[in-house]
C-alpha cells in the first residue's frame, strides 16, 4: 500500500485542528498571511542587483511583443494601401461606366430613330436597348461590391487606428521602464560604491534595533505635538471676555501720562 510521508499526515492534523477550532475563513486567512509573510522575507533577503537583472530580464521579454505588434500595425497600413487602391480603381470603373451608359440613353430619347451609330458601326434599337440593360446590371453589382469594399476600408482603418493608439502607449510604458531601469542601476551603483569607503562592517540586528527605537521615539515625539498643538488651538479659539477697545492714544496717555505741550520755535507767549 502506498504510504504517504509523516510530514504530510502532521500537517494535515494541523490544518484539521486549525479548521476545528477557528473555521475555515479564519484559517485560511492565517495561511494566506503567513504565506505572505514568507514571500516577502524572501524578498528581502534577495541582493538589489538580482532583482534588477529580474528586470532587465523582464523588459528584455517585452521586445518580442513590441517587434510583433509593429509587424501587426505594418500589415494593417499596407493592406489599407492596396484597398485604397482597389477601391479607387473600381471607383473609377464605375464613372467611366456610367459616362458610356448616358450616351446609350441619350441615343434612345430619338424615339424616331431605329438604327445608331457607334465606334463606325451600326446597332438596332432592340440591341442597344440590351445592351444598355446589361450594362446596368454589371454597373448595380458592382455598386454593391464598391460599397462593401468601402465599408471594409473604413473598418480597416478603424482598426489600425486602435492598433496605433494601443501600441504607442504601451511602447511608453516600456520607455519609462527602461529608463527607470537605468536610473535605478546608476542609483545602485552609488550605493555600492558609498558602502564600499571605508569598508564598514555593521550589525544588522543592532542598527534595525536602533531604527526601531528612533522610530519609536518619533512617534512619541508627534503624539507630544498634536498634544501641545491641540492645547493652543483651544487656547487661540477661547473667547476673550475682558478687551480694552479704548482708542490707543488713550491708552497710552492713561500708562504714560500726558506731554505738556512745547511752544513751537518762533512763537511769542502771551502775557
């Protein structure tokens, strides 16, 4: 009989006391976070320059889709090229018919005519009376093939207009990640080349310590802030009771006394 491994029956009386215990949403939503929480401390421990490789790797896989839908948009505009001309031609075919088929009318309002002439040679009434019926037919066909074909057109364009739009925004997007690439290895680079003067060996726990308690100590910092700042909002938006609305002068005259006047330079006192 087929023996499964003791890890797997473990684990799966874990899962079933978790399930038991907490339910299904519940356990799920542990597994998905410790799941999560593993991804991202693999994350972490991967080097900055292999992830950037990642993403040259990445923009790298994007050429190929690019080149494709160029070679797209190409084929749309050359077989709208030779629409074009399709339908020019059949446009013209129709007008050069039309003209000839006007002068078979024409030549038919003699209604006392029984024989015409035409090209040098002669044709009955009833022949060209057929003629021009045939000739209508073949005109009405192909309307309704010249129609088509413009509609078709117009399709094509419509669809190669889109396929521009589309292609042009995503050829941005892959400027920008090709030039943010860039930035980020030169950025890398610096880095590096900082880290390496001075060949400065740190431990890692004690700086991460360090950083937790800075941040630790930034919170209470904010928290003493808001405190102060809420006592003087309430402090500025009090409302004051007693105010002096005298006008300065007075004021003044009342802290300071009054300066007796001086005789201005010239005048004569009185006696």
């Amino acid at each position: 009989m087929f023996q499964r491994p003791l890890y797997w029956w473990i684990g799966g009386g874990i899962l079933a006391v978790l399930v038991t215990s907490l339910g299904i949403g519940t356990t799920w939503s542990y597994l998905k976070t410790a799941w999560w929480g593993v991804g991202e401390t693999i994350r972490d421990a991967t080097p900055i320059a292999f992830d950037l490789q990642r993403l040259n790797v990445a923009i790298k896989d994007l050429e190929p889709e690019i080149r494709q839908n160029q070679k797209v948009v190409a084929q749309l505009e050359v077989e709208i090229e030779y629409q074009e001309k399709q339908v020019a031609a059949l446009k013209a075919e129709q007008e050069k018919a039309l003209a000839e088929m006007r002068k078979l009318r024409q030549a038919l309002d003699d209604k006392g005519k029984s024989d015409f002439q035409f090209a040098g040679r002669t044709f009955s009434r009833p022949e060209v009376e057929q003629d021009l019926r045939r000739r209508m037919d073949v005109y009405e066909e192909k309307e309704s093939q010249l129609k088509a074909q413009e509609q078709l057109l117009a399709n094509r364009r419509q669809t190669l207009e889109a396929a521009r739009k589309t292609l042009s925004e995503y050829r941005r997007q892959y400027d920008q990640l090709v030039a943010q690439a860039e930035k980020l290895q030169a950025e890398l680079k610096l880095l590096e080349a900082a880290q390496a003067t001075g060949s400065i060996s740190v431990d890692g726990s004690k700086l991460a310590s360090a950083k937790a308690l800075a941040q630790e100590i930034e919170k209470r910092i904010r928290v003493g802030q808001r405190m102060l700042d809420a006592e003087r909002t309430q402090q500025e938006t009090a409302i004051p009771v007693e105010t002096d609305d005298r006008p300065v002068t007075e004021r003044f005259d009342e802290r300071f006394g009054k300066e007796p006047k001086k005789d201005a330079p010239g005048s004569k006192k009185q006696t």
